[in-house]
C-alpha cells in the first residue's frame, strides 16, 4: 500500500487549497478513505471520511462547511478541497486508510498566515 499526498503550501487566510492523495498497492475502490492532520504539539485529529461508493462523508466540526473530501476510484485518488482557510488550519495533512493496519501517506504541509 502506498499513499502520496500533494498540493500542500502557503496560503493567506481566507484563501484556498486542494489537496491530493494517490493511491496504489491495494483495491482503492472498496476502501473507506480519510485526511486526518497533525498541528505543532497536537495530536493528529480525524478531518474527514468519504465512502468506498462516494456516498458518505464525514467531517470534523472545526471544517464543515469550508472542506470537501471527494474521490475518483478511475484515477485511484482522494481529494480534499479547503476553502476559507484559517490560521489554525495549519497542520500536516495525512491521506489514510485501513484494513486491519493503518496506512498513512508522508504527509504534507499546510501553512495558513498572512
């Protein structure tokens, strides 16, 4: 299993990323796909979830509303689109799944300031 994240960077706030996360090893189109991120001496906190089929999303309170998460079982990817970034969004962002182990990606890092 094997996991690439993309798209990280620097950002103002109020603006916006899309985060990317390729996929290979494993039949990604039965797989339940998530972004969890890992801020400076924080734990690393679930963001959110989307369903093997596409149709069911999960998302942490703190991003309802502002983050997308979608997939493309064609293109073995999952996706996280964030919107109206705020300075406590910063963080690594992890692509992961599970299927009796945890597999994570190698992270990428968002910075949100001004």
């Amino acid at each position: 299993v094997q996991l690439v994240e993309s798209g990280g960077g620097l950002v103002q706030p109020g603006g916006f990323l899309r985060l990317s996360c390729a996929a290979s090893g494993f039949t990604f189109s039965t797989y339940v796909m998530s972004w969890y991120r890992q801020a400076p001496g924080k734990e690393r906190e679930l963001v959110a979830t989307i369903s093997p089929s596409r149709n069911i999303t999960v998302y942490a309170d703190s991003v309802k509303g502002r983050f997308t998460i979608s997939r493309d079982n064609a293109k073995f990817s999952v996706y996280l689109q964030m919107n109206s970034l705020k300075p406590e969004d910063t963080a690594v962002y992890y692509c992961h799944t599970k299927r009796i182990v945890d597999y994570w990606g190698q992270g990428t890092q968002v910075t949100v300031s001004s």
